[in-house]
C-alpha cells in the first residue's frame, strides 16, 4: 500500500515517540511494505482503519507487531570481530587487573539492545576464557532489548547450527551443545546472564557496568536521542570502564564523560579513572603483515581487493590480504564467498547483483561479494546490477562508494543499472553515484 502522506506523518511520530524509532523520509517505503505486511497477517482490507486502529491506544498490541516487523534485529555470534579483539586485548586485562587489585570479585557487563542474545552470550564466551586463569574473578551479564520475542529467543539460547559460523573452534567446543542441526548454548554460560526488557527511552538506566556494549541500536534513533541515550549509557560505566558502540555509530565530546581510546582493531570508550594510564598494546604480528600491505586505509574488515589492469589469470583474492586470528572461521568464510562471486562470475556475463534488503554483516558480505568481481577486473565493462534492491544500510553503502571510487580511479567508471528512484537517490546521496555512472533510464 501507499501511505498517504497524513498517515505517514501520524504513524511515524506515534512510533518515534513511542519506541524512538525514528522513520525518515527515505523509509517511508518499508513502513508502508511493514503496514501492507501486517494487513495480510490480521486479514484487514482496509488500510485506513488499520492505521487509525494502530494510532488509537487500543491498537497498542497491534502497534508491537508493527514495530516489531520494522525492528531490523540481525545479529550474530562473534560480530564486529575487530571490536571484540580491542575488548579482548585492551580492555578486559585493565578491567581484570583492577578488579584484581581492588578486591571486587565481579565483573560487571552490560549488553544493551541484546536481540536474540547472540551478542551477550558472545561476551559470557569471551569472559569464561579470559577469567580461566584466575579463580578469584567471575563475572555476570546483564542482556536487555526492546523486543519481548527477541529475548525469549535468547533466553531459550538455542539456534540454528549456521548462526555459529564466526564462533572460533575452540570456543565451539566448550560452549555449546549441539542437538541435530541445532546448537544450545551450555546452562553453565547461559546462568550467566540475565535478560530483562528495557526500552533505551526510559530515563533510568542500571549503573555500575565495567563493561556495556549498545552495538548497532543507535542507528533506530535520530541525533537529539542518541545524545541522550549515549549520556545515560556512559553515565552507567564506572570508573575504568568501557563503552562499545557498533561501527557506524559514534560518541563525540559532550555526548558523554567517556574518552575515545583507539586500537588498532577500532574505538573504544573509555572513563578516567585519574590513575590507570592505560597502554594499547601493539597489533598482533598478523595486523603487522596487513599494514605493511597498505590495507591500513580501510578498516580490516573492510579490506577490499584491488582491481587489475585486465582480467588476470589468478585474479587477486579480497581477503587475503585480512588478518586472521587462529579459528577465524568467519574470515575464511569471506575469503571463500569472495573467491565463489568472482569465479562464477568470470563463467557467466551476467553482471554481479543486489538485491533485497541489505544490512548489517550479511549485507556488507553480499556487497563485497558483488563488487569482489568488478574490482579484480574480471567483468569489463564493470557493471553492478541493482535491480531488486531494496534497502542498505551505511555500511552498504560505503563499500559501494569505495569500490566506485576505485573502479573509477582505473579508467572506466562502473556502471550501475536497474536502480529504482529510491535506490537512484541512495547511490547519489551515498557518494556512489557519481563516480559511478546510472545507465538505465530510473524505474520507480
Ligand atoms: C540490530 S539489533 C543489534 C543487536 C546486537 N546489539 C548486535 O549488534 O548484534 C538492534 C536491537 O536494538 C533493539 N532496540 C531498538 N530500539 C530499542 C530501544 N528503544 N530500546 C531497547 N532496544 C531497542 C531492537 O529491538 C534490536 O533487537
């Protein structure tokens, strides 16, 4: 359905202020699939009563459907790999050492905006191996999310075995059971953390976290929010403590008290505590090896591959070149997704594609797999087909705009067909289009 422009503009300031999700203009298209979505699941034809049955308070339980369709809760185990390697090299020895030092037994964690749970149990994965050499620390999680089925699915912890993939193997191995084609987080990790539903809105937060992580959910709200969201949320860090944000999301100076402590593998933020200087270890000898390679520029990963001249016979890979830790499984994943995309296309002429919606790591994964062809210069003229898209997110749309540049700073601009109107505005608006060039007439 199309939303008239009334209705959107009542529907989502009842969103925006009841849940803080805010949908901008360019989002009006997924409210209204969502909307249409939600016709078909109830069995209502009419869409204006549908939409003043959500406004009224009587429609709340329609409304958490609504929203709930909106809700983009992707997540994985293991995700923002980088990030955790600063949380796991960095911050957890200071944390640990001055727990050590002050007595206090617990370490405590929090995980806000936890979806389905894999974040958290990631975390209570990293703890149990960090705190193994020393008896006297334990530590205890606090997982919280908007999403009452969200968290019922974390509580149960049981997923599909392919939700593991980026798990290292040796953590496989102690963390989980596995049942058929599923796998259960064990009972021993699980008691470790507490889920709770929490809106983020609500002025008062829980305190006194050496660790809280709020990855990927201030992208649901707009600027005034997120101030307000990251003041609370560093205002629950004590002293020492850290504050994780996901990649595209940021604290500046007088969002909060923290301090941004850069590593190697990404930002942290930290709070003085007026007496630990703490030192960044060096990279791991892997980064070495990456950084002497020039893929410095780009986040690891982000590295992309460069493109060649001409089709070369052994077109170079796109994550070769990306550090790897011992059981980094989800970067040989990349690497063999990379490999797969660029050799079927040097079989076939169709140009690489996107489509769907695309966000969060699979989208980047898809993204760079479409474009992994294009910049090893196997399909000439480059062209992307992005007939079928639908949405992507920031981070789609960087790796878009950097292979474009590339492609570009080689000779002949990529050429991108199929592109809606909104896609047309994205491409634009994203830094994609120009260099790259739109070579079909604009279809709405
Ligand atoms: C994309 S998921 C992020 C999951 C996890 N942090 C990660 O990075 O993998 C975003 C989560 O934020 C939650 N969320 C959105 N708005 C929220 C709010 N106002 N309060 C609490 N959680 C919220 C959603 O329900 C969703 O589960």
């Amino acid at each position: 359905m199309a939303l008239t422009d009334a209705q959107f503009r009542s529907l989502s300031a009842h969103i925006a202020e009841l849940v803080g999700i805010h949908i901008g203009a360019e989002k009006r298209w997924l409210l209204a699939a969502r909307v249409t979505a939600r016709l078909a699941a109830v069995g209502e034809t009419n869409e204006r009563r549908y939409v003043d049955h959500v406004l009224d308070p009587a429609g709340a339980e329609e409304l958490g459907h609504l929203v709930e369709a909106l809700r983009v809760g992707e997540t994985q185990f293991y995700r923002h790999a980088s990030q955790l390697r600063a949380i796991r090299r960095v911050a957890l020895p200071e944390i640990i050492a001055r727990r050590e030092r002050d007595g206090t037994r617990t370490i405590r964690v929090w995980s806000a905006g936890c979806a389905t749970g894999e974040e958290p149990y990631t975390l209570a994965m990293m703890l149990d191996a960090a705190l193994r050499s020393t008896s006297r620390l334990s530590f205890e999680i606090l997982a919280t999310d908007l999403s009452g089925p969200a968290l019922d699915v974390a509580r149960r912890g049981r997923y599909r075995a392919g939700a593991t993939r980026a798990v290292p193997r040796e953590v496989m191995k102690t963390a989980f059971v596995v049942h058929g084609d599923e796998v259960e987080v064990r009972p021993a990790l699980r008691q470790r953390i507490r889920f709770e539903e929490k809106n983020l809105l609500d002025a008062r937060y829980p305190r006194g976290f050496d660790l809280v992580l709020c990855r990927n959910v201030l992208i649901y709200f707009g600027r005034a929010t997120q101030r307000e969201v990251l003041a609370r949320l560093s205002a629950s860090v004590v002293p020492g403590g850290y504050l994780a944000l996901g990649y595209t999301e940021r604290l500046d100076a007088g969002d909060g008290e923290l301090l941004p402590l850069r590593t190697d593998d990404g930002v942290l933020y930290r709070r003085a505590d007026g007496a630990t200087r703490v030192v960044v270890p060096k990279s791991e000898p892997k980064a070495e090896l990456m950084r002497a390679s020039g893929a410095t520029l780009l986040r690891r990963d982000d590295t992309l591959p460069r493109r060649t001249s001409r089709p070369p016979s052994h077109p170079q890979r796109p994550d070769e070149r990306i550090a790897r830790e011992p059981g980094d499984r989800h970067a040989k994943d990349r690497s063999a997704e990379a490999k797969t995309a660029t050799r079927s296309a040097g079989q076939h002429t169709a140009p690489p594609h996107l489509e769907g919606e695309l966000t969060g790591d699979s989208g980047a994964l898809a993204a760079r797999a479409a474009v992994a062809p294009l910049l090893a210069g196997v399909i000439e003229p480059p062209v992307l087909s992005v007939a079928g898209l639908l949405y992507a997110d920031r981070e789609v749309s960087r790796i878009l705009a950097r292979a474009a540049a590339a492609i570009a700073a080689h000779g002949t601009p990529l050429s991108i067909t199929g592109a809606s109107e909104g896609v047309r505005r994205f491409l634009v608006r994203s830094h994609v289009v120009p260099p790259a060039v739109l070579t079909e007439s604009s279809k709405s």
